[in-house]
C-alpha cells in the first residue's frame, strides 16, 4: 500500500496536496493544506482539484495558505515535549489537605466513586 494520499475525487489517482472540510453551520467550505491524518468527513483534493474548486450558491470557500518553508524543529520544541512527558511521568503526590468525602461516600478515582454499603 502506497503512503502518498490521492485525491478523493473520482477517477482521479494524483498526489493530494490540499484538504477541503466543510462546516455546514456557517456554509463555508475550508481549503487548507494537507492535513496530517485522513480523517472520515474531510476529502483530499490534488493541485488541479483544489484549484478550481467551487462551492454551491450561498456559500463561502476560505482558502488557507500553505506555507512554504518546510516544518523544521528546534531544540525549543523538543525540551518542551521532553519536560512534558517527564511531567505525566511523575507519581500523583497525595496532599493531607483534600476536602473529606461527602457523607456516605469512601473515595473517589477518576469519574468512579466508591459507596459505603446501606448495611454499615
């Protein structure tokens, strides 16, 4: 299977290099650059599809420019996910000031709580 992501219109097997998603609230169609993934309610369009694209009456096409320089990374960015991962990384230090539990509940983890049996 090839990497390279077609256009989506048919019949047509050149290289995508633009993503149109259209958001039907404000009847707008959006022209961007290709986006990173694939996603189910967007279509990839070639250079010749994406540049006569149309949109039906009453609506409005945003072309969004690409940029032109390619996506380069400092050593800014890569400190930064690197600070963040050690972050999530760190145990959940438990404080003694937390608040009790309201009346008849044991604890709580996440969206779950724990009650105390009627019977105690």
């Amino acid at each position: 299977m090839s990497s390279v992501r077609r256009c989506s219109r048919t019949a047509c097997g050149r290289p995508a290099v633009a993503t149109l998603t259209y958001v039907y609230a404000d009847s707008t169609a959006v022209l961007g650059p290709l986006a990173t993934y694939a996603e189910p309610h967007c279509y990839d369009l070639c250079a010749e599809h994406a540049e006569r694209l149309t949109a039906p009456r009453g609506w409005e096409v945003v072309r969004l420019a690409a940029e032109t320089s390619p996506l380069r990374r400092s050593s800014d960015d890569l400190e930064a996910l690197a600070n963040a991962v050690r972050e999530a990384a760190r145990p959940q230090e438990r404080t003694s000031r937390q608040s009790p539990p309201p009346d008849g509940e044991s604890g709580r983890r996440g969206h779950l709580r724990v009650l105390r049996s009627p019977d105690n």
